[in-house]
C-alpha cells in the first residue's frame, strides 16, 4: 500500500537520532572540555533537526494481507502535517500506537528515508510502515482463581475477521461453582477507535450456596462505547431470561418463594425497556493509596450503593448487594451480612463497606530483591453494613439505618503477590459486631485476580 501526500497518509516509530560515539587517540582535551563540546553538538543538531523544514511525500504500508487500506488511513493520516524532522519521529509514533491499538498486528516497523523517483522534492521524506498481521484464528488456555473460587477458561478469537479491526471471540469458562460460555463481536468505527459496538450472546450457570440458591441466565446485550471530552462512556442494553431455583433441599422458604423464571431488560437503569424486573440501582468505589516510608503502602477505600425498586414489583434475590468475605469485610463469611431466612442470606437493597489497609516489607526483609518482594505483611481494619430501607421514611432514616448494627474487623497476615493479576492472602482476623445470623471465622485464607482493596 502506498500513499501519496496529495491523497491520505501516515506514519510511525523511529530509531535513534542520538550522535554516534565518538573514538580515537588522546588529543589532550580535558574530558570537562569534551562532554561540553558533545553538548553542544546534541544541541545543535536537535536545533537543527527542528528548525528543517521536510515534506512526508509518501507512506508505504507494506505486509497487509486481509487488513483494507482504508480503515489504515484514518490512522496515520496525521504523519503529513509534520514541518520538521522531530515532528515527524513524534507523529510517526503516535502512528504506530495507533495501528498497534487496532489489535490486527503482530508488529508495526517503521522507516523514514529520503523520496526518490521523478517527483521527489529535495526536503521530501518517505516513510514506510512494515506490519506483521496476526493469524486468522487464535486460542487461549487458562486457569483463574478469584473469590475463593477456581475456574478453567477456553478461548477462540477471530481478529480482525472482516479487514477492519473487527473481532469476533468464543469463550468457555467452568468454575468450581459458575460455568459459562459467550460469542462475542467487537466493531470499531473507522478513524475514531475509541467509538465501538460489541454485541453478546451468553449462557451463565452459577451456585451461591451462601442462599442456597443456584441461577441459570440465556441473554443478548449490547455495548455502545464512546469518548466525551477527557472520560470514556458506555451505554448497554441487556435482555436477560432468569431462571432461579434450589441449591438444596434445605432452602429456606423466602429462596423457594422467588424460585422460576424472570425476564429482565436493562438500559443503563433496569426495568424501562421491559420485561418484569424493575429496579434503579446505583454504587460507587473510592480508593486511596499512597506509599509511605521503608518501602510500605497504606491504602483506604470507600464502596456502597443502593437499588431501588419501582413499578410497585419487590426487588429479585439475584439483584440484591451481598456483603461479607476476603475481598469485602474480611472475618465473616462469604456474603454472610444482612438479612437471611432459615441460614440463607437474601442480600439488601442497600451496603456501604470500607476498608484501611498497611502493607508492609517482611520483617528482616529475608529474601530481598528476588523472591521474598513478593510477600507483604498485611494490616486491616474493615467495616461494612447491609440491610434494606423503607423507601417511605427519608433519608435521614435510611443512614441512621445504615449506622446501626455495623460489622467490623481488623487483624493481621500475610499477602503473596503471583504476577500482576492475583494475590493470595493469609489472615488473622478478629471479627466485631456480630449480629445473629452472622457467620465469621477468626482465620481467612482467600485467593483473588482483581480485587478490591477493602
């Protein structure tokens, strides 16, 4: 692919335009006097450098197979309002971000050269971009463990399956207690990456023994992504079929009771584009870190949130806050706050949690700079409280309610870091505030891929 100036164009990395080393017999210069000589040369050329006018002429694009040019276009068009060499190393990198970005190449290389033929201008530039395109058909193998749970993900993708960066992905997950799979189509607009559409179709079955409950969901949705102003946006439509049954035998009668088939339809807020779950609901997270002395870390964190039931309907058991657990209010078990019939938690329309956490070195700091960096001592203090509201009371009533019969711990342990995607914790913790039918544990061992710091 070739374009010219006068059509539509781009551009990409470059090497090094630092001045060689220099080598040869002492000629008696003080090495003061050299590293001031060599400054001045660097500085002179980069004068240089900036001050020469050049005119990109061309953009050769070479390797495509499927990929259309046009969609290329868009991309490295900004290469040809460079004025001097700097600007066009600059804009020849945001280039090749660009194309690296669309997620269609292996590689992205980047020549820049004086034009030659008929029509090359004395300060003409050409550049040329060498791309590797990634295979028509990829797959993925994995294991994941999060939320005291393991799983095993299969995955298949199709890059860039019609020539203009679209994707279009299969994935299978089986878990300890979910198993899923989904197909999935991803579409960028042209010249503006950003802005994309991704469309799903998937099957989610789940176990949540803390309700004695397990969830079949068959759904479609789609994704509508879009930059305004310095933020990034997303508006999604979701169609759910619910089906909702009995984990056990022993399920309480409040489980049983919302037991069968819901139909849910959510656009941003639930429940105004049919179907029979009809809810508003709303959270929030704040967290703050900040690295202290003797290489420690002390991290707090704020996270709460409230549905809201409209259309005169109660709100669905699989739609409620749960709270409790490694990853929330450590000390008491997982989603074990709140409101429960007969030894199954219900979940609350309405939590708040917060956590302050210190990590520190290991004491002595035994295998420092290589395996023992990946162990941290843990210190916590975590706080949280759930419940539902009466809608009819105000919200004076609602936080003094939120202010009653709170749940907290705090304690010590050990944290170990596996790569940059899961840790592994060890804790003693010493749980308060218990209330009946709370369920806790003096000691927690917990496994998570992202978590909150709570």
């Amino acid at each position: 692919m070739v374009i010219s100036s006068h059509d539509f164009s781009t551009f990409s990395t470059l090497q090094s335009m630092d001045p060689l080393p220099m080598h040869g017999r002492d000629m008696g210069v003080h090495p003061d006097d050299m590293i001031e000589v060599q400054e001045a040369e660097h500085e002179t050329k980069q004068e240089v450098l900036e001050n020469k006018d050049v005119v990109v002429q061309h953009v050769n694009i070479e390797g495509l197979g499927r990929t259309k040019e046009d969609l290329l276009g868009y991309e490295i068009s900004e290469v040809f309002d460079a004025k001097n060499l700097i600007d066009v190393m600059k804009k020849s990198h945001i280039a090749r971000q660009k194309l690296l970005r669309l997620g269609i190449f292996k590689e992205v290389e980047v020549v820049i050269d004086t034009s030659d033929g008929a029509d090359a201008l004395p300060n003409g530039l050409d550049v040329t971009f060498e791309v590797t395109e990634m295979k028509r058909l990829t797959g993925s193998y994995n294991t994941m463990v999060g939320n005291n749970e393991g799983s095993m993900v299969l995955g298949v993708k199709l890059p860039n399956v019609f020539g203009r960066a679209e994707k279009l992905t299969f994935q299978f997950s089986y878990g300890t207690k979910e198993t899923s799979y989904g197909l999935s189509f991803f579409k960028p607009q042209p010249g503006n990456f950003e802005r994309n559409l991704t469309l799903n179709l998937y099957k989610v079955t789940g176990q949540f023994p803390w309700s004695s409950l397990k969830e079949t969901d068959r759904g479609v949705s789609t994704e509508l992504n879009f930059p305004l102003w310095r933020t990034n946006h997303t508006l999604k439509w979701e169609g759910v079929w619910r089906e909702l049954g009995c984990l056990a035998r022993s399920a309480s009668f409040a489980v049983r009771e919302e037991s069968g088939h819901t139909l849910k339809s959510a656009l941003s807020l639930a429940g105004y584009t049919g179907g029979d779950a009809s809810f508003l609901k709303e959270d929030f997270e704040l967290q703050v870190n900040r690295r202290l002395v003797w290489d420690s870390v002390l991290s707090a964190s704020l996270w709460g949130g409230c549905l809201l039931p409209i259309g005169g309907r109660p709100s669905s058991i699989a739609d409620r806050f749960y709270l409790g657990g490694p990853t929330s209010v450590r000390g008491f078990g997982m989603y074990s706050i709140g409101p429960q019939s007969e030894g199954d938690y219900l979940g609350g329309e309405a939590y708040w949690a917060g956590g302050l956490h210190l990590y520190t070195p290991l004491p002595f700091r035994p295998g420092r700079g290589g395996f023992g960096d990946l162990f941290r001592t843990h210190f916590f203090l975590n706080a949280g409280n759930l419940c539902n509201l009466n809608y009819g009371e105000g919200p004076r009533a609602h936080l003094q309610r939120l202010a009653e019969c709170v749940r907290w711990s705090y304690g010590a342990g050990i944290v170990l870091r596996l790569g940059n995607i899961a840790r592994l914790e060890l804790n003693y913790c010493i749980p308060m505030g218990v209330q009946s039918g709370d369920r806790y544990n003096t000691q927690t061992f917990g496994g998570a891929g992202q978590t909150r710091l709570l």
